[in-house]
C-alpha cells in the first residue's frame, strides 16, 4: 500500500492556547479535502494548547490531527513535571515526539530513554514519531549513516514488528535545525534510504516498506518539492515554518 505522506508541524515552545486556536483555524481555512486526501497534516503545539486545539478540532469535524512534542517513560506517579502517554491518549493526541534532537541535547535523552518512551507511547496507543539524525561533527567525519542507525536500532530495542510498523522515523540532521541549512535532496535520500534498508533487516521487507521516513531541518515552501521527490521520503517534520500558516500550507502541498 502506498505511503500517505505526513507534515508534521513541530511548534516547539511557541504559541499559548488562544495564538494556537488561531493558527489551527487559519490552516483549516485554508486546506481543502483534496489537499487532505493527499497528505496527513499534523500539528505538535505545547502541553498547555492540546486541550483548546483538541476542542477546536472536534467541534469543526476537523481533517487536521494533533500530537504532543514529548512524553513520560512513565505512565503515572511522582514525576513532578511530566506528561504521560495516559494523558497525551486522554485528550486526543495521535503522534508524539520521541528524540528530538532539542530533547537529546537540553534533556540529555539516550537511546535507553528513547526506547522507553517509544514503549510508552505505544502502551497507550499513540504513535511515535522517533527523531534521529547527527550533529556536524559526526556529518564531518562521514559517520552520519552509522550514527543514525545506530540511534534507531536503540530506540526500537525490543518493539514488535506489529507496532514498529505504525512508527514515524524523521530524520533531522541537528545542523539542519533551526539553522536555514537545509540537507539536499540527495544527503536525505541517502540516509532516509539506509533507514528503510536497516527496518527491513531490523524487521522485515513489508514492516520497512509501511513506516514512512520524513525529512526534518529547515524545510520551507521553496525546497520541500526536492525533499518529497526522493523515493524514501514520505513527508517532513516542519519547525519554525510550521508558525507560519501561508508558508505551512504551501510546504503541505509541497511548494505549489
Ligand atoms: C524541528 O524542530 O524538528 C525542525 C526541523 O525545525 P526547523 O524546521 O525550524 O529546522
């Protein structure tokens, strides 16, 4: 079955509730069916604008989904601070982060931490999207693929092919990030390919060929047609672009 690409916008720590309702009614405004049964389009919004996001997008029957930036390895008890996978399912959320990159470097988050938030999202039937991808010192030194593969083969240590096959990898090289320095078409394609190569051997051929790879790292409206023209790449994880209804919109519809 094809893969229905995903856009994803990661709105990090932007926007309170009303600013979020906002943005969530400019894009449902302006994204008709037809770009809806061509592409999922998600937004990621901050703990405190699920529930006003949430209400919105039910009371208007709305196309668009929602998921969290983030979430506890733990399902309850004294983590002061933190946000259950129990909580995220309460209100609605379908996808929540595991891994960012901001995550792996503000937070400290191993492999060992990614993998049991994986396991946890699962447990309460949300779906991660496992962010993976290297710095400029492990591209410098041609070790990128290695790198993150070896970030993906921890953080599904242990997850069953039946849930590994609902999972979202994006691959967001941290020098992309928030930098204006986009990857090219042919740097993805060459790490988001040997993403899929290494699910198959991880799984097997038809668990590889259902997970969609998205691209993540200074995506924007003008380099978008590039990135979804590459044949392992079926969407993006979209940052501060994402804050910007017209830019987002036309990034969902890949440029035009
Ligand atoms: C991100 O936060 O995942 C991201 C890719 O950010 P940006 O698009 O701003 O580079």
């Amino acid at each position: 079955m094809a893969r229905k690409p995903l856009i994803a916008g990661n709105w990090k720590m932007n926007l309170n509730h009303l600013e979020a309702i906002n943005l969530v009614q400019k894009l449902a405004f302006s994204l008709t069916d037809r770009d809806h049964d061509a592409v999922e389009v998600a937004v990621l919004p901050p703990y405190t604008d699920l529930r006003s996001v949430q209400t919105l997008i039910d009371a208007d029957k709305l196309r668009i989904v929602y998921g969290a930036q983030d979430l506890s390895r733990h399902d309850a008890g004294a983590y002061t601070g933190e946000i259950s996978g129990a909580m995220l399912a309460k209100l609605g959320c379908t996808y929540t982060l595991v891994g960012h990159s901001e995550r792996r470097q503000y937070h400290h988050e191993d492999e060992a931490v990614c993998n049991a938030k994986v396991k946890a999202a699962y447990r309460h039937s949300l779906t991660p999207i496992l962010c993976v991808g290297e710095g400029l010192p492990v591209r410098q030194e041609s070790r990128h693929v290695e790198h993150t593969l070896a970030q993906l083969d921890g953080a599904l240590d242990g997850v069953p092919a039946d849930q590994a096959k609902t999972i979202v990898i994006a691959y967001e090289p941290v020098w992309a990030i928030g930098t204006g320095e986009v990857a090219t078409p042919k740097d993805a394609q060459e790490v988001c390919g040997a993403i899929r190569t290494r699910l198959a051997e991880l799984y097997d051929g038809e668990v590889a060929a259902a997970i969609r790879i998205l691209y993540g790292g200074s995506v924007k409206s003008d380099n978008i047609a590039g990135i979804m023209a590459q044949p392992d790449i079926d969407g993006a994880l979209v940052g501060g672009a994402s804050l910007d209804q017209g830019e987002f919109v036309k990034i969902c519809r890949f440029g035009e």
